[in-house]
C-alpha cells in the first residue's frame, strides 16, 4: 500500500526514518519511500498532517542513501518543524502499542490492524484493543518561596525534577498528588490547582500537571525511586529538565511567580 501525497512515519525498533535537508530532520513524504525503494509494514492511518494523509508502520532495516537517517523520537525536538515533533510522537506512541499488540490478550490469536478505527481486532473473537493511555500526575509543591525537586534513581546525574507517578485504578487525580507526594517525600500537601497536561509517548504516558502548597518542612525519601529531594530557590535550582517536558514548564512558572513578587 503506497497511497499518493501521504506522509509516512515509518520505524524499525525505536528509530524513526527522517529526510534531513538544510541541517533540519523532515518527514517522508510516498514519493521518498518510493525512492528508497522501502515496503511499509503493517501500514496503519493515524490522521491528517496539512491536508496529507498519515501512516506509521514498520520498515526491516536498511542501509540509506545520503540525505536519510534513524532518529530517536525524543532528541528530534528542537530539530524539526515543532508540530511534526508532536505527530512523530503519536505515531511513536502508537507503533509501540502496535508492536505490544501482536496477539490477543482473550485467546491468543494473532491481532489485525482494524480498517475501521485505531484499534487492533481479533479474528478469532473480535476482542479488540486500543491504544494503551497511562494517566500520570506531575506536581510542583511549593512551601513559602521554594519549590521542592527531587532526583530518581533513573535520571542523570546531578539532575532533579517535581514529583511524578501513575495514577492507580480508582483514583482520582487529586488522591494520585496525595499518595504520591506521601510515597515519596513524606509529607502532605494542600491547595491542589490543575496547570497543564502533556502526552509523553516514552512509551505511552498522559502527563497531568498540578500546583500544590505544602507547610511541612522536613522530607522523608522513599529511598527507592527518590534518592535525594529538597527545597530550592528560584535563584539556586540544580540542573533541571530541558524545555520540552511539561515538569519544565511547572519549574519556569515557580521561577516566574518568584521574579514577579519580587518586583
Ligand atoms: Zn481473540
């Protein structure tokens, strides 16, 4: 299936095929697939960019001409057209789902990309699976004029961030800020305000961001996830998220609120 004027967001494991011209990664339009002569796999719609149809699928590894390369998704940003970044990222989200798919979950048969919606579909007893969305919450707790950031085992060193964790079935956003911030620093906060949400394909997370106020002091890390956490100033933050994640955003809006009560 090669369809006229589609773009194409075609993956071998994690590694998305770009166009790169003018030191700018793009995406594959059919006419560069025909070129390099690649046969999509499993070729599924997953909506329209400007007026194009478009497809993730597989593609088997291949050796490429000059001007074509893999990209991991996550570093593409800041390095293509910032809407394509995000369209690369539902279809990121979206061929992993694929690829964790294959069988059905009921009986066991192999699963079917459904004509019909985005859904994968049994032939054997029409159970039919869709993309897995996983709730988190992300918080940043302010105490007087700090913000509280802590370090997971999982980050780089040196770097910290607000607190984040999946939301538990039957729960609510809000009893997910509670349990999460008690978890794992040991204290309770108050004044919950929703600020913002993000989708986070890496691999299939919806990112909802919240304010809350704290007035305990001392912390108790879980010493599991959480390695270190304190309280920073605007002024003395440590080495924090790059610009695209929605835990920056949180961080430059305590940084701002700061700037703006003391001028
Ligand atoms: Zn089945």
């Amino acid at each position: 299936m090669v369809l006229e004027n589609a773009y194409w967001f075609l993956f071998h494991d994690d590694d998305l095929l770009v166009k790169e011209a003018e030191g700018i990664s793009h995406i594959l339009a059919t006419s560069d697939i025909e070129q390099l002569g690649i046969v999509p796999i499993n070729a599924q719609c997953i909506g329209f960019f400007h007026e194009k149809e478009c497809f993730v699928a597989h593609v088997d590894s291949t050796t490429l001409p000059e001007g074509f390369s893999w990209k991991k998704v996550r570093p593409l940003y800041g390095n293509i057209q910032e809407e394509c970044f995000w369209f690369a990222c539902r279809a990121f989200h979206i061929m992993n789902w694929m690829k964790t798919s294959k069988y059905c979950g009921c009986c066991g048969t192999q699963m079917n990309v459904s004509t019909q919606e985005l859904a994968m579909k049994c032939s054997n007893c029409d159970h039919i699976a869709y993309p897995r969305i996983s709730p988190a919450i992300i918080v940043a707790v302010i105490k007087d004029n700090q913000i509280l950031l802590a370090r997971s085992n999982r980050f780089p060193p040196n770097r910290y961030s607000v607190i984040a964790g999946f939301v538990e079935p039957g729960e609510s956003l809000e009893d997910c800020v509670q349990r999460e911030i008690k978890e794992e620093v040991g204290i309770e906060v108050h004044s919950i305000n929703y600020f913002g949400n993000q989708p986070w394909p890496f691999p299939d997370s919806l990112m909802i961001a919240f304010t809350a106020e704290c007035s305990t002091e001392e912390i108790t890390i879980d010493n599991q996830e959480i390695v270190d956490a304190g309280w920073f100033s605007a002024h003395n933050l440590p080495d924090i998220p790059d610009k695209l994640s929605v835990a920056r955003q949180l961080i430059d809006w305590f940084v701002e609120k700061q700037t703006l009560n003391h001028t």
